[in-house]
C-alpha cells in the first residue's frame, strides 16, 4: 500500500505569498498548496494537509502551540507514516526540541521544516525544503521508517531536532548543530547517516506527555552583569529551574554575591542548569576554579547540550517528574539523543 504522509502547516514565511499590490509577506490559503507545488502530485505515495487555524508565526510559540501541535500528531499518528511541520524558522529549533522530548515512543518520521522566502517567491527555497522534507519522511525500509525522530530538514541538510539552533537570518543554510553530525545530507541523492539515527527498541504505544511546565528562565552571563539583574532571575516568582548560559567550557565569576545568589536559589529548591554559550563543545565543569565552584555548590552540567533543548527539557522535566531526585537524574541523561551520553 502506497505511504501516505501528513503536513501540518503552522505558519511561518514558508506558506505566504508576495501581495502584488503591496509587496507584504501574507499567508496564502494552504488547501490550494498543489497549486503552489504541483510536484506534490508526482510522488509515489499520498500527500495530505493540515492546518492551524489561524496560523502563527513562530515567535508566537509556546506550550500551549506545542501540544496543540503534538495532539494533530497523536491525532493522525494512526493513519500517516510520517509528519512534515511547516514552520516559522525563527522558534523553530525551541519546537523540534520540545516535540522530542513530548512524543512518547515515536516510530515514525516527524520532520519540521520551512523557508526563508515564501513558497510563493520565485527563488523560494520553501519547495526544495517541503519536497525533500516529504520524502524523507516517507522513506521506508521493510516497513521501518528510516529516520524515526524529531528532525529539522533545511538545505541540504536533515539534523537531530533537538540539537539545531537557528544562526543565520539571511542565508538559506539558516540552521546549524555543531554537536551532532548530520542524519542525512542531500544532492543528487539523500545519503542517510545510519549509525547516527536513533533507532529505539521500544514497542511502547506512541503518546503525548502534554504537561509543560514554564516556571524556567535563562540567564545569560556577560562581562559586567550585576547582582539585582541576576537576583531579579533567580528570585522571579514562582520559578523552578534556570538555564545558566555560562562562557566557554562551564565558567562564571566567582564574585561573592553571584556565588551566594545561586546558593540561595539552590536552597530554595531552583534547579540551575550550565550550558555554554559557544555553539560548538561541552561544559566541563571541573576544568576551571571558575566553573568548580559552581560545580561544588550544586549547578548541574548541561554537557553539549543546546540552550533551546535545555529550556524544553528543564519544562518537560518540571511538568512530568514525580520527585525531583528523579528529575535531576534524568537532566544528567540523554532523553532523545539530545546530549552526548554522560560517560562518553
Ligand atoms: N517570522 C517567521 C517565523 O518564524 C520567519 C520564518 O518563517 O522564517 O514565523
């Protein structure tokens, strides 16, 4: 029987058109994407859509869009052998890390993708991405999908989800994950990287965990940074966890009222976790006096973590951990491949 696969379109640049009158992006009626891409009838298996209603464009993202995304996903499952998300680019890398840890035993592809000019722009890279992304999607192997994970697709190339982060706002290679290779690069062929894709064993039914707890933020550090701005983060009510954007390989000042305000978060009960703000290498916290200290007092290694798929995580973990012994395990472990394994 021929595969048949869904696209859900949520918005984004990818699905809108030149205004001819007034040169403005605005968002074409997505039932008539066959006028658009023709090509969608010429693959040997089915294509459908869906779409928000309304559309959002992704700086509009949130918990909320997640689980109505990943509710369409869980709706279909039964029927489709693989997702394309049409996606804005711009929170796009915040969504694919999400899903991945929200998609409970997923076995099939779900591949976001989208553009930086719209499908209906003459130089769209919209209808290479949602071409590619679609077959991707449908590739098979005695009845196993070759990629069953959350992917981003953009260019040429297919990455890990949860390890992307959106770079450049210009180029159409917009997206990069300097700490995974590659699970598929494109030219004239798709050339998977088998031994990088996850292939889980697990024959659990597909679900969607839909409690995402947002009591997180981030706090950046720079040169200069000053006790209330810090305080103001670590003490905003109700917070739970925070992601310490820290310099090279874990490192931060070792000023009495920095390290006294992470203490008292860490007493408090606020879960503080170190991602390094280089796109590329790992938090190694024991190299330095001035990542030790933050080490000795309780901050846990994000390792090569993203900051996106940190974020997504630390709200994933919030909302489903039964006690927080077993949340801070699990932030030591990689879910969904989004972290190299701690004793590597
Ligand atoms: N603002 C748009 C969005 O992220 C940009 C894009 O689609 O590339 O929704």
């Amino acid at each position: 029987m021929n595969k048949r696969v869904l696209i859900i379109y949520t918005g984004g640049t990818i699905g809108m058109a030149v205004d001819a009158d007034t040169n403005a992006l605005v968002p074409f009626d997505f039932e008539n994407i066959s006028r658009k891409v023709p090509e969608l009838k010429r693959f040997d298996f089915n294509v459908d859509s869906v779409s928000f209603d309304p559309i959002v464009d992704s700086s509009e993202m949130a918990p909320d869009t997640w689980v109505k995304l990943s509710g369409l996903i869980e709706k279909y499952y039964p029927d489709y052998d693989g997702f394309v998300v049409l996606h804005g680019t711009d929170t796009m890398s915040y969504t694919a890390s999400a899903l991945s840890f929200m998609l409970h035993n997923l076995q099939k592809p779900v591949i976001l993708t989208g553009s930086q000019l719209p499908l209906g722009a003459i130089r769209t890279d919209g209808k290479e991405n949602l071409l590619t992304a679609l077959e991707i999607a449908a590739a098979h192997k005695n009845e196993q999908a070759l990629v069953p994970e959350v992917c981003i697709y953009f260019q040429d190339k297919l990455f890990r989800g949860n390890r992307t982060t959106k770079y450049n706002a210009e180029h159409f290679r917009a997206f990069r994950s300097d700490n995974y290779p590659p699970l598929a690069e494109v030219g004239l062929h798709i050339r998977y990287n088998y031994p990088y894709i996850r292939y889980t064993t697990l024959s659990g039914t597909f679900s969607v965990a839909r409690r995402m707890n947002n009591n997180v933020a981030l706090l950046k550090m720079f040169p200069g940074i000053n006790e209330s701005v810090v305080r103001s983060v670590l003490e905003a009510p109700g917070i739970r966890g925070v992601v310490l954007e820290t310099y090279g390989s874990g490192n931060a000042p070792t000023l009495d009222w920095f390290i006294k305000a992470l203490r008292d978060a860490i007493d408090r009960g606020v879960i503080i976790i170190n991602v390094t703000q280089c796109l590329a290498g790992n938090v190694e916290m024991w190299r330095y006096e001035t990542g030790r200290h933050l080490l000795n007092m309780g901050v846990i290694s994000g390792h090569d973590i993203t900051t996106e798929a940190a974020l997504t995580k630390l709200m994933y973990l919030l909302g489903n951990s039964p006690t927080e012994e077993e949340l801070k395990m699990n932030l030591n472990e990689s879910l969904k491949g989004e972290m190299k394994p701690v004793s590597m």
